[in-house]
C-alpha cells in the first residue's frame, strides 16, 4: 500500500531548542549526572578513536545481487545494480557530549549518490542533520509519520512519510515501514513523531533494518508476512536492565533472527557510540559465542566497518 490521504499530518513545528539533559534521549530513569559523566563522557574522552577510515572499493553486482556496506553503529550503504540506498547515515564524530568510540568506515565524500535515504526515527544517533546535509543530491527520504518536517531544508528532492505496514515503490524496488519496540521523540516534548524499522525489496531480494527496538512479539509478525532474507539487528546498549525496554542485547537478537526467519543476521547498533554501561567489546563476543552455542555460526554476518559484503 502506498502512502494515502488519510495519513494524519505532523503538527505545527515547534520552535527549536537544544536537549535540557540527556534524560530526553532515553525514556528510562538509568542516567543520574555523576554515572553519565563517568562511564559515557569522562571514559570516552580518554579512550582514543579505535578503527580508520578506508578507501572502499564498491563491487559490481550482477541482477539479484546486494551488498552491505556498514559505516558503523546503525548506518548502511545497501546497493543492488543499479541501486543505493542508505540507512541512517550517521558520520558524526560527537554527539553533543559523546565521543565517537570508533571512526566512520569510509568517509562520507566516498559514498556513491543515494537513490533512497532511509531514516528509522528522530534520535541524534539515527536521524545527523549535519550528515545528512552534506549527502549528494537528488535523492528521496524515506521516514516514519511525523519525521518529515526535520528532514524538509536538508537538500531531499522529496520526503515521504509512511506509517507502519505503508509502503513506496518506484521501479523493481519497493519500502516498507514495520513497527517496532522504542519510542520517535527527539526531544521531550515531541509526542508525534513516528519510528520504525524497514523492509528494502529489490530483485527478488528482502533485507530487514529492525532501526532501535526492543523485543517485541511484532517481530513474528514481520516474519509471517515478509520474512527478509537479510536481517540488519541491534545488539547494543542493553544494560542497565531497564534499557531493554527499547533496546535489545545479541540473546533477543538471535530470537528475533528466528522469529523474522531470516537466513543471514548482521549485527549493528554497537561499537561507535557509548550509549549505554556495558562494555563496547562484549555486544558481538557474546554473540559470536551464542551464536556457536546454539549452531548457527553459518548463518552469522558481523562486518568491518567501511568493507563491501556480497550477499
């Protein structure tokens, strides 16, 4: 289904203004000052920026073939021939007070033109107005309910809003917009903007972007009636316990790679940013060791920042 005329319409845009606290990026109660400080700010500052930049090199697809590249935490480059997409690119080297723990896999001067930007929800994590600025044009973003007026003076050629199960296709590919676990603000008092994750069809071929979400039973019914060949799946910032609310850790991971009965998982949402207490290794050592635990190594894809996979 196409995006229609009963689709509600965002609210007259608010005035501008900055974060009060870091409390608005989270609706949990887990951030008290002197803890943020320490463990996300004051640790990161002294921590020096692991990974490098790399001059990728973008293979040439046949019909029917895709490749991943990951620029790190939740941001892709998805290419089919003759077709880029990119999925919440983010190349920021801070956000606000936090320090980029890992360099963007390539530099953003490298990326090919992007047909399609698809941007999961408003968080600063997701949704980098500098970056996205700087991508070349004409392109189209792609965004849930509500999140079409942060992405209007950012050099789209058109920006489209879709609710979940809404879809947009041009030509042999085709988005669509599922529900997930999490929450749209980007500031505390926004009640109206949307989030979600994606369904990417082209050539024959689904691959899944879960965005930020926490388990959910919504996953089974991504599985039931779309279940992707690829599944792009968080598995960072999951402690304190509370934050699995809207987060999930590589255990939910791999139950909702089985729910959404997916053949390749490839982690992300881990590594760049300090969003949360556990420690920037364990989110894919814990998952390399599930994932031989429980016999499904073959079906494990976790990739190096600013190198082209072939799927």
């Amino acid at each position: 289904m196409s995006p229609g005329a009963n689709q509600p319409q965002p609210p007259k845009r608010a005035r501008r203004r900055l974060p009060r606290s870091f409390k608005e990026f989270t609706p949990t109660n887990a951030f008290s000052p002197r803890k943020f400080f320490r463990e996300m700010v004051w640790k990161a500052l002294l921590t020096r920026r692991a990974g490098r930049h790399l001059n990728p090199s973008f293979p040439k697809l046949r019909e029917g073939q895709v490749a991943l590249t990951w620029i790190g935490h939740a941001s892709f480059l998805v290419q089919f021939e003759g077709l880029n997409v990119l999925i919440d690119p983010n190349f920021a080297n801070w956000l606000f007070l936090l320090k980029r723990q890992r360099h963007a896999g390539l530099k953003i001067k490298d990326l090919p033109r992007a047909d399609a930007v698809l941007l999961t929800h408003a968080h600063f994590d997701h949704f980098h107005k500098p970056t996205l600025r700087r991508l070349l044009s004409p392109r189209i973003a792609i965004v849930p309910w509500g999140v079409g007026d942060l992405a209007r003076g950012l050099g789209f050629d058109r920006v489209l809003e879709l609710e979940w199960w809404e879809s947009f296709a041009r030509g042999d590919w085709k988005v669509t917009l599922t529900p997930s676990k999490h929450w749209g603000a980007r500031v505390l008092s926004d009640h109206h903007r949307g989030y979600g994750g994606f369904l990417l069809e082209c050539q024959g071929r689904r691959l899944y972007h879960a965005g930020d979400s926490g388990y959910f039973e919504g996953f089974k019914e991504i599985g039931q009636r779309s279940p992707p060949e690829i599944a792009l799946l968080p598995i960072g910032a999951y402690h304190p316990e509370s934050f699995r609310n809207v987060h999930m850790g590589p255990d939910e991971a791999i139950k909702v790679f089985h729910d959404l009965k997916a053949r390749w998982l490839v982690p992300m949402h881990y590594g760049s940013f300090r969003l949360s207490f556990e420690d920037l290794e364990e989110p894919p050592t814990w998952l390399r060791r599930l994932a031989e635990e429980r016999g499904m190594t073959q079906h494990l894809r976790i990739l190096q920042e600013g190198v082209p996979e072939v799927f």
